[in-house]
C-alpha cells in the first residue's frame, strides 16, 4: 500500500479522501487568487474534498518569449503566504530552479517539479532538501516522454535526498498527433510505486503548438471533466484541476483550463464517484 504524502493539514494515499490541488495557472492578481480560493474552498467544504491551493508565481517554459509569465518569486510568494493564511488552506507551486526551493518551502506545503523538469537531478535534490528541512512535501509531474515506471528514479532521488514525503502526478504523454495521451494503465504503473498519484485533469487536454501559430498551447478544456471522473473511477488518490473565472481572458493556459462557475459540478460528480468506491 502507498505511503501518504501530507501537505499541511491535508493528507493524501489510501483510506484519505480525494485530495483537490486547485487554482489558476498562473497569479494574476491577489484578489483574483483569494476569490478563486473562497469559491473553491466552499464546494470543496460542503463535498468533504480537502483543498490545495495551487497557482504559480512564474511560467518559466512558456511556448513564447513574450508570454505573460507571472508576479515572480518574492511578489508570487508573499501573495500565495495571504491566500493560504486567509483561506486556511496547504498551497503548492512550481519551481524551475534549485534556489527556488528553500525560498519557496517557507511559504508553500508541496513543492511541484514540472513534468519537462522531472529528471533533473540538482532540482530533485534541493527540492527534497528543502522539504526535509522545511516539513514540506514534493510532487513530482511525470514527463511527457517518460514511462511510468521510470518515475522510480525521481521519487529515488529524493529519497536520497532526504524526502519521503512524495507524490507523483500524470498529466498525459506525447503519442505525435498533435495532442496529449492519457495511459490510464500507466496510472496503476506508477501506484504501484508505493507512492500517492495525482492525476493533471486540465493540463491532459493540452494541444501543444495548435494555438495563435504556434505561439500558445492549445486544448480542449471542455474534456477536462470527462478525465477527471475517470481518473477518480481509476482510484487516483487526487486531482489536480486548474480553474479561471473567464479562462478566454487568463494570462496563461486560457485554452486548457476550467470555468471557475463549472468547477461546482466537477467537483460534486467526482465526489460521487470516490463515494461509490468507498
């Protein structure tokens, strides 16, 4: 039976509930973010789900230069330390580089390592020294062009480094047709990793290359949901769902997110689900 990853107050693996990491893409403001935060706090409440807040305060591997990439370290961070503070929720974030990571684990409970960055070694390891030193965990998102079974080397790595306290996330696999694939054989590949699998509802209907010429990722934002109750059908311990008020409009991943007004639904069909299986 997998470990549990604990972020914060949340507890994630087997005989937990299903565990919701949610949010926009990237900050945009800190109300946007609290107000995100409130309207996911209160379906998740009244559903039992257990809420991290998610969002990033820098998109470092944007498909353009000239895409909005976010506040940065330290304005990203003191916003998350208010939303986690007035909310009384766990956060996580992504970070790119391994002096993100200490700096990072003072605010957030579970550092991220993007799926583009999951074997990097020098990242793993400050990331899992950090949340050693920190009573922080990691999620580490399995790349595209990896198997599930080879995510053992990360979660490998940063037990060397000192971490235990480990998630790993699916979020789709380059199959060359102009889309992500979803394995959902690979999902009791990597569970039988002894460690808690989230799976990335929102970033799966990424269309990479197929938006404004090439100079955004595209999607199919709409299919989110559909995945997210299959994957909680598939026994994923969480889900992982970004979400914006007006998606048309957010600074980032506009084509892959949910509409903050549909993430009530989603939310209560895979509660239903997880409750079934129980």
């Amino acid at each position: 039976m997998a470990r549990l990853c604990t972020a914060g107050s949340v507890s994630i693996g087997p005989g937990r509930p299903l565990a919701i990491l949610a949010g926009p893409c990237v900050l945009e403001s800190l109300e946007l973010g609290l107000s995100i935060g409130r309207t996911l706090k209160g379906h998740c409440d009244r559903l039992g789900l257990p809420l991290v807040f998610k969002a990033s305060f820098d998109k470092a591997n944007r498909s353009s230069i000239d895409s909005a990439r976010g506040p940065g370290l330290e304005q990203g961070l003191a916003w998350m330390h208010q939303i986690g503070r007035t909310l009384g929720v766990p956060l996580t974030t992504d970070i790119h580089d391994p002096d993100q990571a200490g700096i990072a684990a003072r605010v957030v409970d579970l550092l991220q390592i993007p799926a583009f960055l999951c074997r990097q070694t020098d990242l793993l390891v400050a990331a899992g020294r950090a949340a050693k030193s920190h009573g922080r965990a990691v999620n580490v998102k399995k790349g595209q062009f990896v198997s599930p079974d080879e995510m053992r080397g990360p979660v490998q790595k940063l037990a060397q480094a000192g971490c235990s306290n480990v998630m790993l996330t699916e979020r789709g696999t380059f199959f060359g047709y102009g889309r992500l694939v979803n394995d959902f054989l690979g999902l009791a590949d990597m569970m039988a990793l002894d460690v808690p699998v989230c799976f990335d509802c929102t970033h799966s209907t990424q269309q990479p290359g197929k938006g404004e010429g090439g100079k955004v990722t595209g999607g199919r934002s709409e299919l989110a949901p559909l995945l997210a109750r299959a994957a909680t059908a598939a026994g994923v311990h969480a889900l992982f769902l970004e979400c914006h008020p007006e998606p048309a409009g957010a600074l980032s991943d506009g084509a892959t997110m949910i509409p903050l007004a549909r993430m009530g639904e989603v939310l209560k069909q895979v509660a239903a689900i997880r409750a079934a299986l129980a």
